[in-house]
C-alpha cells in the first residue's frame, strides 16, 4: 500500500515506513500531537526538503523533536508553525526559494508570538512529552490514527495546502 504526504506528495511504501526505525518514531510523535499542531507540523517539515530531493525519515524526526522542544505551550506553537508555513509559502511563490537549514524563523515567529497575548487559545493543555512505541501492531494503529487526522474536509483552517 502507497501512502502520499500531504505536504510534499513524496510516495512511500506502508511497508517501508512501518520497517524503518526513524519513520515509525515519527508517526508515533506525530500520533501524539494534537492536530493543531501536528497538520502545520507537517506543512513545515516540507519547507526543509528541496524540489529534487526527499526528506530523509532521521531529518525529519530530529526536525521534529527539535520544533516540539522550542516551546511547551501547544496554543502558541501550533499558531507559530501555521503562520511560518503561511509567510514562507509566500515567499516561496515568488521563486528563488531555498529551504530552510533552521529553526531561526519559527523562532522569531514564536518569540513575537508570546510577547502578545493570544486572545483565543486553542489547546488547553501543555504538550507532554511523547514516549516511543517499537511494537511494530502498535505502530501500525499509530499510522492508522495519524492517516484518519488527514481525512478531513478539504476546508479545514489548518490545511495549508
């Protein structure tokens, strides 16, 4: 069975991702997360890969861990990530884009973020920390939860494609 990424519809084999230690660690954390973070999450992680290239399962699981530890408060770093993605994509339409090396940006986003209060939050709790599944059924129930976050109508405010 063929999965696709939403983000940068590079195919990979269920298979594949189900045998491979980084991918199962993946879709574990991002099992864990809440969509609001998780859906701009993946949107983000597609600004690291260039247009010929894939992103490697290890850089994508140490981009991820190292976005879920710039901050605690999942309202803020949801919101942080959506409008990262939502500027970069812009510039990105411009053309000469290059991808992102870094978090400096999502930083910088983050930092102004949390210098004004948000009127509305959107999580009530602090993201915990996630703890790693190798059983390889349990994973398999995580990809399926995973793949049933990205089954919702095309009009959802956090699909950023």
């Amino acid at each position: 069975m063929m999965l696709r990424c939403p983000s940068c519809h590079v195919a990979h084999s269920l298979e594949q991702v189900v045998n491979d230690e980084a991918a199962r660690e993946l879709m574990a954390l991002m099992g864990d997360l809440p969509k609001e973070i998780s859906r701009p999450l993946v949107a983000y992680l597609g600004l690291f890969r260039s247009k010929s290239r894939a992103l490697a399962w290890e850089r994508a699981l140490r981009l991820c861990r190292e976005v879920v530890d710039l901050s605690r408060d999942g309202a803020q770093l949801g919101a942080a990530l959506s409008e990262t993605v939502e500027s970069l994509r812009a510039k990105q339409q411009q053309g000469g884009w290059q991808p992102l090396t870094g978090h400096n940006y999502l930083k910088r986003v983050l930092e102004n973020r949390e210098a004004t209060p948000m009127k509305t939050t959107q999580l009530s709790t602090p993201i915990q920390p996630v703890a790693v599944q190798t059983n390889k059924s349990a994973t398999r129930s995580t990809i399926s939860q995973v793949l049933n976050r990205w089954q919702e109508p095309e009009n959802s405010n956090h699909d950023l494609d």
